[in-house]
C-alpha cells in the first residue's frame, strides 16, 4: 500500500482547492454535517492536528449518487457507540467525490472508500464497501493500537521511502504511436473477457472512452479478434448495465459476468457509452447498439439535461429497489433523485459526445442541446482564471477554480463547439482557457499540466500528473493548432505527450493481468491526441 510521504506532503496536495471548499460548505445532498461524527473538511491542518495529538485520521469519501454511500452512513455511522469512539479516538475528514477528483483520483477503488492514516500521515488500511458496525469497529481498533503501540515505543518515524524517478521522456513520432496502439492491441488480446465480455477477471466496466478508440482505430478494429472483444464487451454492459425501461447506463458492475451493478447513473459514464456505441454501430451496423444509443442520449436528455438553463446534471442516484421494477410499477414509485450540480468536465465530455454523435447520426436536437450547454459554459463557467469545477446545484454559483480536468474538457468542447457551429466566439473562449492553462497549469520542467492547487508542490517538481487529464489537454491544444495555426499550441502538447509517453510505456510494459483495466483505460485520450498529432500535416 503506498504511504503518503509525511503529513507536509499533503498540503502541496490539496493547496488552494481547501480554502475555496470551506468557502462553498457542504452539498445540501449530504447529511453528515448533521450526524454525531465530528467531520472535518479536507486540509492540511488536520495532519498537522493529528501529529501533534499523536491521532490517527479517519478519511471518508463519499458521493451523492452512491447508495451503498448512504447505507453505510445510516446503518454504520449513525450508531451511538460508533460516533462516539471516532470523536474521541480519531481525527474525521470527510472528501466530496466530486468535489476533489485530486483526492478520489488517488485513493477511490470504489464508494464509500475509507482511508486510515496515521498520525504522521502514511496510509495505514484502506478499504472500500460498506461494513458492518462490529466488522468497521473491529478494524479501527486495530489500527489505533497499531499507532498508540508506536507511538508508546517512542521509536522514531522511519523515513519515507524515496520516490521512483518518473519515466524517461518519448519523443514523438509516428513510429513510437504505432508501437503504443500495438501495445494497446497487445492487452486486449491478452485481457480480453471471451466468456462474459469486458477486460480482466475482476468487477466490470464498460470503459466507453477506450472501447469508443478501439472501435475506431484502423489497426485494431478491422482485426477480428479485437472486434469481438469490442463487441462482447457493450453486449456485457447492455446485458448488465442498460436500463431497459428508462434506457442510460449504471455506473459498473461487481460480478465479472456484469452481474450485481452499481445502480447509480454518471453523465460521464452515459456520455463516453453514446461515443463507444455510436462507433460501434458504424463499425458492426448492429441495430442494437443504434437502439442503446438513441435510447441513451433520450435518458440525457429528459432526466440529466437543464431545458431551462442549459447544462447537464451530474447524475442520478443509485436506488437499486426502483431499478428492479418493472416498468408498470415503476410509473407509479417516486424516481431517484437528480443531483443538480453541474461539473464543468462532464459537461464538456457530453457536449463533445452530443456535438459527435448529433453529426454523424443526424440528430439535431443533439447538436441543440450540446450548443445551448456551451452557452451556458461560455456564460457561467468562462472566468478571467480558466472555468469552475462545478455550478453548485443549490446557488448555482461557480466554485473550486483551477481544475486541469475542467479546463481540459471545457476548452475542448469549446473547440468542438467552434467547428460545428463556426461561431468565433467558442474559438476565443477556448483560447482564454488554453492561455489560462498554458500560464498557470503547466510544470515548466516537466511540460505536463497539473493542477494549480498543486502549485508548491508544482514548484518542486512533484505535483500529481493525471495521465487522462492530460490526455484531454493535449487533444484540445493539438485542435487549437489546427483552428487557429498558432505553433505554441502543437509544441505544448507535443511536449506534454513526449513527456508522459515514458509513462504510458511502463503500463503496457507490465505483466498484462497485473496491469488494471483502469490504468489501461486512462490511456486513450492520451492515444487519441498523439494520434491526432502525428497525422498533422
């Protein structure tokens, strides 16, 4: 389990993002703020608390959309005896998914996720699900003896284990793209599900970025091997997680076959899925995958899309009662409920998908919806300072400036917006984001792009990369380039591809049923773009 590196590291995590959070309180759609745990907001202050104090830190990560979330908050949390031995023997913190993608990005394997630190700050048990009391109770004990025998031994804290240099840089060609995309085939050879479809032998997830790549890419779909793993992979996600009632996708699913889903409804996840399935029909002309699409991008539209504003909610809550139903019954029992926040990269993700599939199936009302969404990017989200990471769904204000990934996202929708519509408004938006991006969000050693709540940590060479993230960037500033024909956009992403190229390497290197599906995944966005660049004139 990889330990933080001391509890200072953590502030060069979280940084700026903290102030902005205490400044946005709490989603209404929480009630721990109203339970008997006294819970703390993320931040570097807590760490230094729970040194001083010599207490461990209890984290919690939860989401508004996650049911299983909820049942441990109301059956576990709640309980008298509980509260009380967290307040007393712990320090609580409890991290919004959406709100700290940083924090969800590095240590979610699923919701709710529990991390266990130590007073020094290194990670001592994670675990994610949703335990029993006795059972939750039963491993905190052990790690609070674990500390308070540590700390009665007085023994000094052993230094932290030096960091791995990162990946040597890749220079960029057509060469090193074509060995990456085999490498890519390689896996899916390799990890192909051939019983039940998806990739790996673990919980499945239709991962609709990577299956919408692999079904467009020339070299991988026309094989027929690869095609058929594409294939089983959707007929598993619309055998496991299509709602046929109300059309939309769940978040995943638990059981290797794609049984036992996770109920909630992601826009993210519905968005990348009407990409994949929109390529797939123009790959196989299966009408099924036509049907899934049409019927996903209706669920968008009457459930998650704001008729009134403009926008996309973020999602609809996990209710796995309801969803069992059957369509008669469900007419007359109250539908989940929606979370109405909107985030500015799912946004752009679906606008970019709506924009996508609106053109090459003819749909109109696609291209309406993705456009007044823009608007409303251009509008509400556009600052002097890049875009928010979300409008709050109570205020409607913007909040937490400095994402990568909503300024990623945004400048590409607004690229895409452009090339559809052609108004230059949407150019000049992209461009404010680029700059804003370019000047404050780049690790000028490194020429990767980071967030600026990581700025210390940016200074010193060590602040998180997100290989997806980055990925989406240098797909926007390779389509900068190619709007507007300014070389310092084609030479940023240039360099922020060659850097992570020895990065991406090092995932396809490894032993292929040790590498996650995950990590695989969040390569595609970083292939897309480099593809897109090595094809440039």
């Amino acid at each position: 389990m990889a330990p933080f590196h001391g509890h200072r590291s953590l502030a060069t995590c979280w940084g700026l993002a903290v102030g902005a959070l205490l400044a946005a309180g709490a989603a209404s759609a929480y009630t721990h703020h109203t339970g008997k745990i006294r819970f703390q907001e993320p931040s570097p202050a807590v760490f230094d608390q729970a040194a001083r104090d010599g207490k461990p830190v209890f984290m919690l990560i939860s989401a508004v959309w996650c049911y299983w979330c909820k049942t441990f908050e109301q059956d576990t949390l709640r309980a008298e005896h509980v509260a009380g031995y967290l307040n007393r023997a712990w320090l609580n913190v409890f991290v919004d998914h959406d709100r700290h993608p940083d924090l969800a990005r590095k240590h979610v394997r699923g919701l709710p996720m529990v991390v266990l630190f130590g007073p020094d700050g290194r990670v001592r048990q994670s675990f994610a699900g949703a335990l029993k009391t006795q059972d939750f109770l039963d491993v905190l004990n052990r790690v609070e003896s674990d500390v308070r025998s540590t700390l009665a031994r007085a023994s000094p804290v052993e230094p932290a284990p030096s960091r791995e240099g990162p990946a040597p840089a890749v220079p960029v060609s057509a060469d090193a793209y074509r060995h990456l995309v085999e490498a890519l085939a390689r896996y899916v050879d390799e990890q192909a599900d051939t019983t039940h479809g998806g990739f790996g032998a673990g919980s499945k997830a239709p991962h609709g970025r990577l299956l919408a790549l692999l079904a467009e890419h020339e070299s991988v779909a026309p094989d027929r091997r690869r095609a058929v793993a594409i294939e089983r992979t959707l007929d598993g996600s619309l055998r496991g997680l299509y709602d046929a009632v109300e059309g939309g996708f769940f978040h995943y699913a638990a059981g290797r076959d794609w049984s036992d889903p996770r109920y909630e409804k992601l826009l993210h996840v519905n968005a990348a899925l009407l990409v994949a399935l929109d390529s797939a029909h123009r790959m196989t002309r299966k009408r099924s995958y036509r049907e899934a699409a049409d019927a996903t991008a209706a669920y968008v539209l009457r459930t998650l899309y704001d008729r009134q504003q403009g926008g996309f909610f973020n999602s609809q809550t996990a209710d796995p009662a309801y969803y069992r139903l059957s369509a008669t019954l469900r007419r007359a029992a109250p539908k989940p409920p929606v979370n109405r926040d909107k985030l500015a990269a799912s946004n752009g993700e679906a606008i970019v998908a709506f924009l996508a599939v609106g053109q090459s199936a003819g749909r109109h009302d696609l291209r309406d919806a993705a456009l007044s969404s823009l608007e409303l990017m251009r509008q509400r989200f556009l600052t002097d300072r890049g875009v928010y990471h979300m409008l709050d769904g109570r205020t409607g204000a913007g909040q937490l400036r400095g994402r990568l990934e909503a300024n990623a996202w945004a400048a590409l929708a607004f690229l895409d917006g452009h090339r559809v519509s052609g108004r230059a408004m949407y150019r000049a938006a992209a461009e404010r984001v680029i700059g804003y991006a370019l000047a404050e969000l780049v690790d000028p050693a490194r020429g990767v792009f980071v967030d600026a709540s990581s700025s210390g940590a940016r200074a010193a060479g060590e602040a998180e990369v997100p290989l997806e993230a980055n990925g989406v960037i240098a797909l926007a500033l390779v389509r900068a380039h190619q709007a507007t024909g300014r070389a310092e956009y084609r030479d940023a992403a240039r360099r922020a591809l060659a850097t992570l190229g020895g990065r991406v390497n090092v995932v396809f290197a490894g032993e292929p049923e040790m590498t996650s599906v995950k990590a695989v995944a969040d390569t595609a966005l970083y292939l897309r773009a480099y593809g897109e660049l090595v094809r440039e004139p």
